[in-house]
C-alpha cells in the first residue's frame, strides 16, 4: 500500500509539474497572440533604438553621398534624437501594458470588458506611435531637396523605394 501512495504522490508532482509548464506555454502564447505580428516586429526593431532604418538611410555614407548642409545634418540629427526618444517611450509604455494583458489573462477568472478595453488602449498606442514615425520620416524628408531624396532614393536598399518610383511620385 505504501508503494502505492508514493507512486500517487510521484503521479501528482509530475501532473503539478506539467499544469505549470503549460500554464508558462499558455501565458507565451497569450502574450504573443495579444502582441501581433506587428508588435513582434516593432520589439525586434528596438533593440537599436526604433530608428533603425532612418538612422541607416539617413546616417554614414548614404548621407554623405546627398552632400546635405551643416544645417540640414543638423536638423536630421535632432529628428533622430526625438524619433530615438520616442521609441524607447513606447516600448516602455508597450512592455507595461502587455505585463497588465498577461495578468489579466492569468486571473482566476478572466474579465473580457478590462481584456477589450487594454487591446484598445494597445491598439491606440500602436497608431500614435505609428503616426509620430510617420511624421519623422515626413520631416526628414522635409529636410531635403527632392534632388537629394532622389539620391537617397537610389542608395535605399528598399526595392520599392527607387528613383523612377520617387521621380514619378512628384
């Protein structure tokens, strides 16, 4: 009898053992699916700073080859700072609100209207950071000449970005 009740007790470490590993696998796949692609993307982008790709077409020899003025590098590399600056806020404000989902995902029982109402506030997040990087690209560009944006055009690794697709959009 006694063999049988430390093999139940085996039985119910190893069973409590596999409710917590599912419980983690749970709570990844919660987070990921509340996340989206889209913010699986931004997070790979902020491990050099969000700006990445503005700092990369805007930065070394790309920038050297449009020949911009000490004002105009000037203003590039205060639109940079901000546009750094921002994106370390949002990820912030990003890594907040997906440690509020996980909780609420993990409570004994789950609250659909508080789930809903932080997608939304997500989902708000999401857009006005997407709004603030579309408005620094603007003002990058804004900064040079359309002979110089033609330029970078050409430079830019981003087959759709090219020179006859920036000449015919002006």
């Amino acid at each position: 009898m006694k063999q049988g009740i430390a093999h139940s007790v085996g039985h119910a470490a190893a069973a409590a053992r596999e409710v917590a590993r599912c419980a983690t696998l749970l709570l990844m796949l919660a987070a990921v699916t509340l996340a989206g692609p889209a913010q699986a993307q931004e997070h790979c982008a902020y491990r050099d700073d969000g700006v990445g790709s503005l700092r990369r077409m805007l930065s070394g020899p790309a920038l050297d080859s449009i020949s911009p003025t000490l004002e105009q590098r000037t203003h590039i590399r205060a639109i940079l700072a901000d546009a750094s600056d921002d994106a370390h806020a949002y990820w912030a404000q990003t890594q907040e609100l997906n440690a509020q989902m996980a909780r609420l995902m993990l409570a004994p029982k789950v609250n659909a209207v508080a789930v809903e109402a932080l997608r939304q506030q997500q989902l708000g997040l999401h857009a006005m950071a997407s709004k603030r990087r579309t408005q620094h690209m603007m003002d990058l560009m804004a900064t040079l000449t359309p002979e110089q944006r033609v330029r970078l055009a050409v430079l830019h690794p981003d087959p759709t970005c090219t020179a006859a697709t920036v000449t015919l959009a002006r």
